[in-house]
C-alpha cells in the first residue's frame, strides 16, 4: 500500500466506506461495532470513526475516491497466479494487497491481514482445491463478507465455488486469453474500456490476407469477447483481372460473400494474438492460423502472418 496519504488515514476512509456499506445493508451501530471490533479496531479507533463519519459522508456521499484498492486472497500453492494478476491489475492502475509484499517480518499476521481487509475495496479470492482446503483462504473469505466487501471469485480449476458465492459472477483462467476483460471489468466497472484500443481485442475489425495462396481478400471480422470469430469476406476488387470479366459465371462467383468462422485468443504473457479461422469459398475450405505479435501499443494496422507463410494485416473497425 502506498501514495500521498499515510496508511493508517487511508484504513479510517476504507473503514468509514466499509460502516456505509454495513448501514445500507441494515445493520445496526451495534452490530457494526462488533464487526469493527473483530478486526482488531480499537475502541478508540471506533470513536474517532463515529466521529469522522458525518464529515466523510457529507463530502464523499459513501464513495472512496482513487483508484480501487484490491486484497488478493489465495493458497500459497497458487501464488504464481496470484503475482501475475497482481501485475496485470497494477499496470491498470489498481492497487493491491499480497500478502508476500506487504506482511514483513515479526509481524502477527492475521492482524496486518485485517487491516489489508479493511483497507481494501474488493477481495479476489482465487479458488482451487488448495485455495478450498486452506485454513487462511477460508478465514479471509468469512471476513470479507463479514466486512460488507465485494468479492470476485477467480476460478483456477473445477472446484466448485463455496455455497454462499454461488451467485456471483466469476471469472476463471481463459479470460487470460483474451485480454483480461473481464477481471478488469469485475474491479474497474463495468464502464471500463482500454486505453489503447488495440490493448483489448473483441469488437469488429477489417483484415487484409491471401485466399487459398491465390489473390487477397478481405474479412469483415468480429472478435467476440467469449473467444469466438463470425464475420465474412470477399475477394478484393480487381482479383483474376481480366479473366473474370470475360467470364460472368466467375465473376459473379468472385463477387459474392463468403462465411468465417473461428476462434481468437491472446496470449498476453508473449504477447501474441492468435486467429483460428476457416473460410468457406468457391466450395473449398480454407483454414488458416494467424499469429500476430503486438505489444497493445501499435497504432492501426497489426501485421501478422498465417503458419502457411501468408501474410496478414488487421485494423479495428470499432
């Protein structure tokens, strides 16, 4: 945790959005005292929030300003895991707790994980058999409810979820492929849109490749945010030139529009984006795999290649 303000003020605001949310929910001021108590708060502290409370109310209406601030919650066997989403969501501005960086020696443990509970905004829990039988995992869960958190199940295998989080939407490993889209969306809001278009791929895009290795074509492709491709292409104006203009039946043939369908996926640790398509023209099938490398920095046209050698060239429509 870190920023302009010290830790301590920033765990009285997270406390005061936590004692707003316990309110709305219908919570009593004893019940909430209770609650405040369970994580090591001081009775001191709980006055000087009572206090506060008005002040924070009157200037916020309950909402915390900055950034959102996230508790990564997980099984030392999935820590790996848990490090790398850490990367993903700080280089999109969110702020985390992991316990490897912020617990430091000779500190008891439950209680820096307290005040990472309370200081947070949301809790990923990353579930798995190890996450399922670890005593910690089990313990920071029952807190965060207790707490009034809200919690994002991030599913790393087919353990199925804990009866109270059933109804949760969850995200699991395949969103990986496809830019993190919706653990972004699940912590940023659903509002959220990348900074760079290219950064998140589904959407509609125009792309530019040979055709059964004998002309070029254009595809008119969407990239749905499931992994899926639909869309259509046509052989570029010009293809077979004269030939087709002496002969209607082909013309007309090379006129029309054909089907695409596939699938897509981004592989964002070697930054690849990968196109598995098949095309349906002339009464051939033409499947290609295209691997295109991109950073999310390019601006207009991503250029790849199909395993065939072809060239391919790719531009976001919208």
């Amino acid at each position: 945790m870190s920023g302009s303000m010290s830790a301590t003020t920033e765990v009285l605001l997270s406390a005061m959005q936590m004692v707003v949310a316990m309110q709305r929910a219908g919570l009593s001021d004893e019940e909430i005292e209770v609650r405040l108590r369970e994580v090591n708060m001081s009775k001191e502290g709980i006055a000087g929030l009572w206090e506060s409370l008005p002040t924070y109310l009157k200037k916020t209406g309950g909402r915390m300003a900055g950034p959102p601030k996230v508790f990564l919650s997980h099984s030392h066997v999935d820590r790996k895991t848990a490090a790398y989403i850490q990367k993903i969501l700080e280089k999109n501005g969110v702020r985390t707790f992991l316990d490897q960086h912020q617990v430091v020696a000779g500190q008891e443990l439950k209680e820096r994980l307290d005040l990472g509970l309370v200081w947070c905004d949301k809790l990923i829990l990353f579930w798995s058999t190890h996450a399922s039988d670890s005593e910690f995992v089990q313990w920071e869960l029952k807190r965060t409810q207790r707490l009034m958190k809200d919690i994002v199940p991030y599913v790393l295998d087919g353990t199925p979820l804990p009866w109270q989080l059933e109804g949760l939407v969850f995200v699991d490993r395949s969103d990986q492929e496809h830019g993190h889209a919706e653990l972004l969306r699940a912590v940023l809001g659903r509002e959220w849109k990348p900074q760079d278009r290219a950064a998140l791929f589904p959407g509609h895009w125009h792309a530019e490749c040979n055709v059964l290795g004998f002309g070029e074509a254009e595809y008119e492709l969407e990239l749905r945010a499931n992994g899926q491709i639909v869309g259509n292409g046509g052989v570029k104006p010009g293809f077979m030139g004269g030939f087709a203009a002496q002969d209607p039946v082909l013309a007309q043939a090379l006129s029309m529009r054909f089907p695409i369908t596939g699938t897509w996926s981004y592989d964002d640790r070697e930054e690849i984006l990968k196109l598995d398509t098949t095309s349906t023209f002339m009464n051939q099938s033409n499947h290609e795999v295209v691997t295109i490398h991109t950073t999310g920095q390019e601006a207009g046209w991503l250029v790849g290649q199909s395993l065939s050698g072809m060239p391919w060239r790719l531009q976001r429509v919208r």
